[in-house]
C-alpha cells in the first residue's frame, strides 16, 4: 500500500490518532503502510503510543463480552502451550504459580540427548573419521550417543569406551570448560570409560591413537578393572595435557599427569606419570 496522502489527509490521519484509532485502523482506513501510518504521524509532531499504552487504549475501547473472549482465548492458548510442553518433557511449575516451564529439568535433558543422537546432530569430521577408523576394526559405534543427558562423541559398545574427540580451543574455555568434570564423573557414573582424544592440526587422527582406544576395548572387555579417571591423548596415539590450565583432569595417562610415559608392546603405558 503505497500512496500519497494531502494535507487534510494527514491531518485527519493524526487527530483520529490522537482520538485513539490505532497505526493499524488508520493503515486499513486511509490506504497506507503502518510505516507510512508512523511516518505522518511523526511529522506532525504526534508522540508515538508504547505497546503497554496502546494495549491499555485497545481494552478500554472494548466491550465486556469482547474483553471476555479475548481472556477466554488468551487463557486457551496458555493452556495449550504447556500442554505442548509437557509433552516435549518440559517441567511445569505447580499450581499456584505462574504456570511457566521449568527449563533444563533432566528428564527435559535426557529427551534433548535422545533426540541429538536420532537426529545425529554436531557431528565433526574428527568425529566422523574416528568412527569409520573404529568400525574398520571391528567395533561397533554410536556417534553422539545419548548417555542420560550428555552425548558421547563416539560411543564404543564393546567394553563401554566414551571417545571424545576434542580438537577447537572452545573445547577448554567458556562453558564447556566449566561443565567439564561434572559431565565427565556423570558419564562415568553410567558404567563408561572416558578416552579424549585431541585432533588438531599438529596431531591429526593417526593409527596410533585408533590402536590405543582397541586396546582398552579389548582389556575392559577381558574384564581388566579400570579405575573412573579419564585417558588424555593426542591424535597421535601419546599422553596429552592440553588444555590442563583450563580443564579439571583427573586422568589415569595424560592430562595433569604428564611425564616421560613408556607404551609397552600390549599398548599399555607404565606407571612412570609424574603429577603436574
């Protein structure tokens, strides 16, 4: 809609505005855009409405029954939305209060999990290559891997192994970092043995790092016990503590324990780890 109106126009124009007609009526009435609406109106020297004053003036002009069934339909949609909700795991605040869901409830988190892993969501291609290389020796994977309410980058089936394949410097910063430990003893906790491999572009995915991860496949599923503390290496295959400023390891081999570290012919490392 676009057209020019005179000067009694205008003037019309701002005082039915100022009568309480809305941007919206006058649009419709006179034939212009809502901008072109504002636009006359500002020229005039008029004080545009806030959304609270306009709403106000809206209800005002209203009759009882028409102010009923707006409430009736405002109340209908609240009553839809938290059904909605519900249904997508959301946590509702009880009766009484103000009706809002409760984001982040963990039954809420284990739904986002689930459905990160059907819809194979944030995939790397680090990530990707680690599970054709696992696959290729005979493991059975699972890329993003819902484990309660965290994702496993590359989940191996045969004696539980967590892979994740850590490569960008946000990887020990930011919030990532701060949920870093509580994730990790999480996943843990679910019967997991966490590996983290560092790919980056000095040390890319190499057979080393494949061989470490079949290795400890191979002795969990043996039954060798394990202690909960993660394994910390590069894509190289060797001990790592990057990002240990920054990150809380608590690791079995790498992280804050780094040192001249001996990989023997089975793959395992000796116990010559030195605390940093």
């Amino acid at each position: 809609m676009r057209r020019k109106l005179s000067d009694v126009q205008a003037r019309d124009l701002r005082r039915r505005y100022e009568g309480g007609e809305s941007e919206l009526s006058l649009s419709k009435s006179f034939g212009v855009a809502r901008g072109g609406v504002r636009r006359y109106l500002l020229r005039g020297g008029i004080r545009i409405r806030s959304i609270s004053e306009a709403n106000k003036l809206r209800m005002a002009r209203l009759s009882p029954a028409e102010r009923s069934a707006l409430t009736s339909a405002a109340h209908a949609a609240i009553r839809k939305l938290t059904e909605r909700r519900k249904s997508r795991g959301y946590e509702i605040a009880p009766s009484g209060s103000d009706g809002r869901a409760i984001h982040g409830s963990e039954e809420h988190r284990c739904k986002i999990a689930v459905t990160r892993e059907k819809r194979q969501r944030g995939i790397s291609p680090e990530e990707r290559k680690m599970d054709v290389a696992l696959r290729r020796r005979g493991l059975h994977t699972t890329l993003q891997k819902a484990v309660g309410r965290y994702n496993i980058d590359v989940a191996v089936a045969e004696g539980r192994i967590a892979v994740d394949v850590f490569g960008g410097h946000w990887h020990a910063s930011g919030r990532h970092a701060g949920r870093f430990r509580k994730r990790l003893n999480y996943i843990a906790d679910k019967g997991w043995l966490p590996i983290i491999v560092w790919i980056t572009g000095d040390y890319p995915l190499q057979r080393k790092a494949v061989d470490y991860i079949v290795s400890l496949s191979k002795r969990r599923c043996a039954g060798e016990a394990f202690t909960r503390q993660e394994h910390v290496i590069r894509g190289d295959g060797e001990p790592t503590g990057i990002g240990k400023s920054n990150l809380d390891y608590r690791a079995a081999v790498g992280g804050d324990k780094t040192g001249d570290l001996v990989r023997g012919e089975d793959g395992r490392f000796t116990n010559q780890a030195v605390w940093m």
